[in-house]
C-alpha cells in the first residue's frame, strides 16, 4: 500500500466519527490520504482531528471558492487520487451523484476525477428505505465507476434499530485495499463463484471434538475479493469466527460444522459455480462413535477409535464440468511444492494454493500469508509475506488465467 493515492471525502453524519479510523489505518499502511471535509462533516469531526490522522490539511467548500488554485482544487484533488472513498455517503450527496449535480468541492470532484469511487452510506432507516433514496442508489451501481458497501443494520443514532448503519472501519479498508489493487475493475462480473473457509469439527461428545486451528481468514479474504471483482459469491463457513462472518455483507453465508454438513451444502452449490476455491481445512477423520450425552472424564477411553470421513474434494473433483475452473488448498510442512502437485494431480484440480503452515505470519490463524501458486500448465507463482486479502487477490488474478 506504501505511496497509494487515496482521497476520502467525509459526509455530514454522525457515522463521520468512524471514518478517523479508517484515515488512521490508511496512514499507518503507508497510503498517501487526502481528506475533503464537507460543510456538514465539520459539524461532527473537526479539521483538527482529520489533519492530525492523516498528516495533511483537509479541504473545505471554502479552499473551492478561493481564487488561488491553479489547476482549480478539484482538478488537482481528482487528478491526485487513485481512488476515491465517500463515508457516510448522506442521502443528498447520493442525490447528486445520481443526477449529475456539481455544487461543491466534493461533487465537482468527483465530476473532474476517473479513479474508481467507493461508496459507503449512512442514514435512518425511514431515510434509507425510501423509494427515491432506493432509485438514486440502484442507478449509480449501474455505473462500473461506482463501488458499494451496503449499509448494516443495528442501533442507529437516532434510536432506530434497522438498516442504515456505515460499514465497519475494517469493512472500508478491505475494500480500499481491493479497489488500489484491481484498479476497479470488474473481472468477475456474472461470474457464481463458491468458497468454502474455516475448518469442519467431528463431535465425540457435545463438548470434545476432533478439529484444527482453521479460522476462516483466508477464505473470508478470498470472499471479500471476489464480491469487490464482480462475484456473486456464495460462501461454506465451517468452524471458524463468527465475527468475521458478521462483516460480510453482499454474499450468501451458509454455516455449518462438520465434513457432513460442508459435503451436503458443496454437492448443492457446486453445479451451478463457475469458480470452485477450497479453502476449507477439511477433517480426515472423526470419532467411530458420538455420544449425545457428555461423556464423564472418567469414561473416557485412553484409545480412540477413528473412522476416514469423505474425500469432499476428490468427490467433486469427478464432478467438474470443462466450464468450471476447481481451485484447491495444500497447507503443508516442510517441503510445500512437490506434495501440491500431486495433491493437484490426484485430486483433478485446475490449481492450488501451496502455503506453509510452520512458518511465522503464515498459515492458520495469521493475518499475513504466503503461498505458491501452481496449475496443471506447469505455471508456479511464488507470492511473498503479504496480507491474506493481497493473497486473495494474487488468487484471483492467477485463476484468471487458468
């Protein structure tokens, strides 16, 4: 991110206050950030606060009208950016993006600018749900320029509780993070793409289980990437934070636990998915017997007898029609290349994700990742130390080109 151009233009809402967090984390990453404070926003943060997080002066309604900038402000301000965030985005901004409207620094702004702009709004939900305020957004997401983030649900300043919440700082960020690494653009546009993440858990008791460290990130990360390209993407969450889950937001969820319940829900979606990502940290065994009572400690065998569960991958590895393109994971020891491609081979994948699981800042549970990309042409693509939504993205583009 180090030296990225970003330019966030801060609405007239309560939901400004959260968007200091999102300036802060930029800056911390290494993105050059540029701040247009409307008129309204200055009311809930001051220009104190945004200048002190990102290091710059913002820009005001009053630098617009001044005679001393050549090429005028906006120019300069679009010209500047690689992208351009709008958080809140209050329901009469909206209105203007919609109508073509230029009556301040941040409209003309973005009327002088070509970067991508990504939209987060915020407002009361009688507000939100309204039928014009519905219209104006549904017209500017037929605009391939704009990119949107959904607004939540919850406690609202106003006491409401429904739709209307500003995503979440960390929501935002990936996002941006996206935006500055697919330069906008829409790879992934019709296309059903199917993840599974987290790990699965085999019950000896409603209490013990057989499972691993999977937490869900990578495919989580891989979720986030493809909706950000175009996808419509249905996500398998095994065991994993739901927390993360929580942070989701245009992308069909279905959560289960066990090798069982992942086998069901991939045979379901896989026919219809154009991309195939295992992710999952799959179990390969579970107890021979469960008990639905939690069993004493002092029953508790010194020998546990085990039994294989499906192969889900090799399952719907002989499942694979030519259209569809199968990616799978190998989290290894060690050597990592030689057991992927066979893992490859064996399993009837078109590539795989080669990651080691014994270094630090990769594999499970890390924020940061690693990995080498192989497929079936022989192609290897070595992806250094990097966040797992980079990660993701390296994935994407190399899937791409399967």
């Amino acid at each position: 991110m180090a030296s990225r151009r970003v330019l966030i233009a801060i609405g007239g809402g309560i939901a400004a206050y959260k968007v200091c967090e999102v300036i802060s984390q930029l800056f911390q990453t290494g993105v050059e950030v540029k701040v247009i404070l409307t008129e309204r926003a200055g009311q809930f943060i001051t220009p104190l606060t945004v200048s002190t997080l990102s290091r710059d002066r913002p820009y005001t309604d009053q630098d617009f009208w001044q005679p001393t900038h050549f090429p005028p402000l906006h120019i300069q301000l679009g010209e500047w950016a690689e992208l351009l965030v709008i958080a809140p985005l209050t329901a009469n901004t909206l209105s203007k993006l919609a109508s073509g409207a230029g009556d301040n620094l941040l409209t003309n702004t973005v009327l002088a600018s070509v970067c991508p702009v990504l939209l987060a709004p915020a407002m009361n939900t009688d507000m939100w749900e309204q039928v014009a305020v519905q219209r104006n957004w549904q017209l500017l997401q037929q605009d391939t320029r704009y990119h949107t983030i959904e607004p939540g649900a919850g406690l609202l300043a106003c006491d409401r509780v429904g739709a209307g919440r500003m995503a979440e700082p960390t929501e935002i960020i990936a996002a941006v993070q996206s935006l500055l690494h697919t330069k906008g653009k829409r790879d992934l546009t019709e296309k059903q793409i199917l993840i599974s993440a987290g790990g699965t858990r085999e019950h000896l008791d409603p209490v013990r289980f057989i499972g691993n460290p999977a937490t869900g990130k990578m495919g989580v990360a891989l979720a986030r990437a493809a909706v950000i390209r175009g996808g419509s993407v249905t996500l398998v969450a095994g065991a994993m934070d739901q927390g993360l889950l929580g942070t989701l937001t245009n992308i069909n969820i279905i959560k289960l636990v066990s090798n069982k319940e992942m086998a069901e829900a991939m045979f379901k979606c896989f026919p219809a998915a154009d991309w195939i990502i295992m992710s999952a940290a799959v179990g390969d065994v579970k107890p021979a017997t469960y008990t639905r009572e939690k069993l004493p400690k002092q029953s508790l065998s010194s020998h546990l007898a085990l039994e294989p569960v499906g192969d889900i991958l090799a399952q719907l590895g002989e499942q694979k029609q030519p259209h569809q393109k199968f990616i799978g994971f190998a989290a290894q020891t060690g050597e990592i290349v030689k057991p992927a491609l066979e893992k490859l081979k064996r399993k009837k994948l078109d590539g795989i994700v080669a990651n080691p699981i014994d270094k630090a800042n990769a594999g499970f549970g890390s924020d940061t990742n690693e990995a080498v990309l192989l497929d079936t042409r022989g192609r290897q693509q070595f992806i250094e130390s990097c966040s797992k939504l980079e990660l993701a993205h390296h994935i994407l583009d190399f899937v791409e080109g399967i």
